[in-house]
C-alpha cells in the first residue's frame, strides 16, 4: 500500500488543523493506522492509532482531548484533527500502516510496514 499525508502547514498557536492519509491499493480495511510526529533533534512518536474498523483509538498523552483520528474506509483515507495547538506540535507528521492484526495496533513504529512521506505541521507561539 502507498500513502500520501497531506493537510500541514503553518497555523497560529490554539488554531486547528486536519491532516488526511489516502491509501492506494485494496483491502484499505485489513491495515491499522497510525499518526507519528518528529521534531527537530527528537525521535519519532507516535500521536494516534486506529484499528481497522476504527473501533479502536489510542491517543498519546500529549494530544488527548486535542486530536481526534478517524477513518472512512470507503474512500481509503485516515483523518487527524488537531485543535488547540500548541508550539510543542511542531513536527513533520507521518501517516503510517501495517496488516498485522491485532498485534498491529502498537505504539511501536517498526510494527508499521508503510509510510507516507511526512506533512510538516509549525505552530507559532
């Protein structure tokens, strides 16, 4: 499967953003997905996850109550809505999938297989 992030760019700090992941290739629905995030001189974290029936979502602490991913299967895309954000979300933001089942749905970045190219996301303060 090939991704493609779009949807970053500059935003005012406490302003809002929606990033998109479309997917290329079938069977959209068998791959988990997740959101990542690297800054500058830090490794990669991930933000977001989806399950494949998006039934099931995680969210890293710094962004809960704040970002919400979603998914519409139909059109082979996942969503992050960042709202309220703040400086320390400045980073390239990265979509990314895998098809391994239950034990997919992991926080860990070499459980993902695929990757878009990256979306940089600055907030001004």
């Amino acid at each position: 499967v090939q991704l493609q992030a779009s949807g970053g760019g500059l935003v005012q700090a406490g302003g809002s953003l929606r990033l998109s992941c479309a997917a290329s290739g079938r069977s959209f629905i068998n791959y988990n997905m997740g959101w990542f995030r690297q800054a500058p001189g830090k490794g990669r974290e991930a933000v977001a996850l989806i399950s494949r029936s998006g039934g099931s979502t995680f969210f890293a602490d710094p962004v809960k109550g704040r970002f919400t991913i979603s998914r519409d299967n139909a059109k082979n895309t996942v969503y992050l809505q960042m709202n309220s954000l703040k400086s320390e979300d400045t980073a390239v933001y990265y979509c990314a999938a895998n098809s391994r089942g239950a034990l997919g749905y992991s926080t860990a970045a070499d459980r993902y297989d695929y990757w878009g190219q990256g979306t940089q996301v600055t907030v001004s303060s």
